[in-house]
C-alpha cells in the first residue's frame, strides 16, 4: 500500500507537476503554484529508485537539474532554495539542514544510477566546505553565504557535525578516497575534541 502510494505520487511529479523542467505544487491557501526543494525530493525520488528501477530518469532528471541550476558553479556550494523565477530564494549553504541533504540526496542518486559525476559533485562541495572550516579547531561552519563563500553562522552544534561526519563516511564508503578519509579523520578529532566531554 505504501509503496503504491509513493509510485503514485513519482508519476504524478512526471506526468502532473512537472513544467520547464522544473517541479511545481500547488499552495491551496495562496490558490498558487510554488516550486518544490527539489533536494529534498531528490532524496526521496532516489529512494524509491532504489526500490523501484522505473524511476531512475526522474531520479537522474532531478539531480541534473539540481546540478545544473541550484549549485554554484565557481564555489560548487548548494542554494538553500531556489524561486520561482531561478534566483536563489535562499542565498547561504546551511549544512546542519538542506545542504546536507542535497549532498546526500546526490550520493542515493549515484547509488541508483552509477552516474559519477553525481559523486564528483559531492567530493567538490565537501572540499570547498571543509576549506572554510576554522583552521585553529578544524570545525565547520553552520552556514556560509554562496556567493562569495563568506561564513554566516561559524558555530556548528553537535547535530550538524555528525551530520557533516555522515555524509563524509557515506562518501568514503563509496570511492575509499584517501582524501576525503583524511578529512573525515582530523574531523572526528576536532569533534571529540571540542564537543566532548568526556564521559556523557
């Protein structure tokens, strides 16, 4: 049933939903037509993808259009949300919430598709972020500004790093790359370091 449902709701963002290459919904108490975040439907296209091989195209249709139009092509770090006529709704990159999910949002794609320039992406906007980490604690910001990748919110919370530690893993997992491993492991250390107690 579920399953179902979740078919039925793909082939009405194909058939329905779907206008110059962008997917829309509607806003029953404006009577108005918005666009969705399609990171986050990304992620849950790619999942069904995963389980149902009918829906790869709109898997790869999505992540092409993300990669094409909601990442900054010089400073490879992800729009938050994008309005209705292509300009950034949102100019920072929060990586505790929707960049995080862009990235791994690519990853289930490549993992559906074996389209590697979906991992690419990923290993280029996790570089460009690490490169705007604190250089004296080796922590991340929570958010930076696109544009001209200056820092917005330089605390990051605990949720956030292990956050960011998880889509570094996920991304190992799938290439063994040496440098993201070696990120992935003065992270760790800066998170234990400057998050833990300890004992709790």
């Amino acid at each position: 049933l579920y399953l179902d449902q979740a078919r039925l709701v793909a082939d009405s963002i194909e058939s329905v939903f779907t206008h110059e290459g962008r997917v829309w919904t509607y806003a029953p108490y404006s009577n108005t037509m918005v666009t969705v975040n399609h990171q986050e439907l990304l992620m849950d296209v790619a999942i069904l993808s995963s389980i149902d091989s009918e829906y790869v195209q709109l898997t790869k249709k999505i992540a092409d259009r993300i990669i094409e139009y909601e990442i900054d092509p010089n400073r490879n770090l992800f729009y938050s949300h994008m309005d209705r006529d292509d300009s950034a709704f949102y100019p920072d990159m929060n990586m505790s919430y929707d960049g995080s999910v862009g990235l791994e949002s690519l990853l289930r794609a490549y993992e559906v598709t074996n389209d590697k320039k979906y991992l690419h992406q990923v290993k280029q906007t996790l570089v460009s972020y690490w490169d705007l980490r604190n250089v004296e604690t080796n922590l991340i910001p929570s958010s930076v500004l696109v544009n001209d990748s200056t820092v917005e919110n330089e605390f990051m919370q605990q949720y956030g790093a292990g956050v960011f530690l998880k889509l570094l893993l996920h991304y190992f997992y799938l290439t063994n790359d040496p440098e993201i491993f070696t990120i992935m492991t003065i992270y760790h250390d800066a998170v234990i370091k400057n998050f833990w107690d300890g004992y709790t």
